[in-house]
C-alpha cells in the first residue's frame, strides 16, 4: 500500500498548480476560479484548463492522477488533455504561447516557503 505524500510535497504541488493556473488564466482570459468549479464550461474554458493540466505535467513532472485530484476530475480526463494539447500545438501561434508559458513556470521559484519559515 503506498503511503500519502507528504504535507511539504503536497503544498509545494498546490503551490505549482496554482502558478499554472493564474499564468494559463492570464494568458487565456480566464477566471482562476474557474479552472477547479466552473459555472459552466465553456469550449475556451476546458481549453485553457487542458492547458493548465498539460503544463503542470510538462514543467513541473506530476502525475496524472496527481493533477486529477487538483481539478477533480478523473484521471482519463487529464490524460485526454495531454493528448488534446499535443495535437493542438501543430498551431504555430498556440505552440509559442505553450513554450513562452513553459518558460516562465521554469523559472518561478521551486519550493513555497512553510509559514513557520516566512516569518
């Protein structure tokens, strides 16, 4: 049976999906708390999150099942994403918004200081 990950790795991940997700809602006009509970779904807004899902895999390596739990979805969804986006990056134009938002989520900052640490 595997054990839970721990708390530091799981704030460090919140704290990586949650840079994609406001770079990706920047960059695509979308409201950050959108991407995790919707009004409603919208055709750009599940793009901008199969974007969000794509990039959190590309820079920073979680897993599928990983990002699932961070949208709620199910793992076959994020899976479908990457799939989605690989396609779509035959677009020239959408291709170089992927590499300039993969670019600046690698040079963010890697770990999220603990609030004990802050102070």
């Amino acid at each position: 049976m595997r054990r839970p990950p721990h708390p530091k790795i799981i704030a460090r991940q919140t704290h990586q999906a949650g840079l994609v997700i406001a770079a990706v809602a920047l960059e695509f006009g979308v409201a950050e708390p959108d991407f995790i509970d919707p009004p409603k779904a919208t055709p750009h807004l599940r793009f901008a999150r199969q974007i969000a899902m794509y990039l959190i895999n590309t820079v920073y390596e979680l897993n599928p099942s990983h990002i699932a739990r961070i949208f709620s979805k199910d793992r076959s969804t994020v899976t479908h994403a990457f799939k989605v986006i690989e396609e779509s990056r035959e677009d020239p134009v959408l291709d170089m918004k992927i590499i300039h938002l993969e670019n600046f989520l690698r040079q963010a900052p890697k770990t999220v200081p603990l609030k004990a640490e802050a102070a």
